[in-house]
C-alpha cells in the first residue's frame, strides 16, 4: 500500500532529479522509493559504505564496468593524503 510525504530538496537537485528519473523511465517517487529501500535493508554504518554502484546498476539500461579502489583505513588514507602534499 502506498503512502504519501512530504519531503523538501533544494530546487535545482529536484529539477535534476526529475531529468534524471525521466530519463531512465522511472517515476521520482519510484526512484526515490528504490534508493531508500536501498539505503534501509542493509546495516550501512555511514554514506561512504552505500555501494551507489548497485543502484547504478539497477536503474541503468545496458551492462556497466565500475573500478573501485579497495577500502582504506583512516591511517592510511591519512598517510596517502600527506604523502601526496609533498
């Protein structure tokens, strides 16, 4: 059964939302559906563990390629980031 809400976004990311949504052949609600069922069946702990990729290709017409990097704890990207300022 569905329920209505009332959620408030920054204009200019619901007009590009709504592109985006169209473009891909799904209704906002829907995708805003998708992405929070997304977000709530899984025990992420924080954004940065959410695997967009997934979503990506959920929403996505065609086969997709992603590269990612292996996760990095906070000492290393800490040494990566100081390592790099020299």
């Amino acid at each position: 059964m569905d329920n209505k809400i009332t959620l408030s976004f920054d204009e200019n990311i619901i007009a590009r939302a709504k592109k985006y949504a169209e473009k891909n052949d799904v209704s906002l609600s829907r995708l805003i559906e998708f992405l929070l069922k997304k977000v709530t069946s899984n025990n992420y702990t924080s954004f940065e563990d959410f695997p967009i990729s997934d979503w990506v290709q959920e929403v996505a017409k065609g086969e997709a390629e992603y590269q990612t990097k292996a996760k990095r704890n906070r000492k290393e990207a800490k040494e990566e980031f100081f390592k790099s300022r020299k």
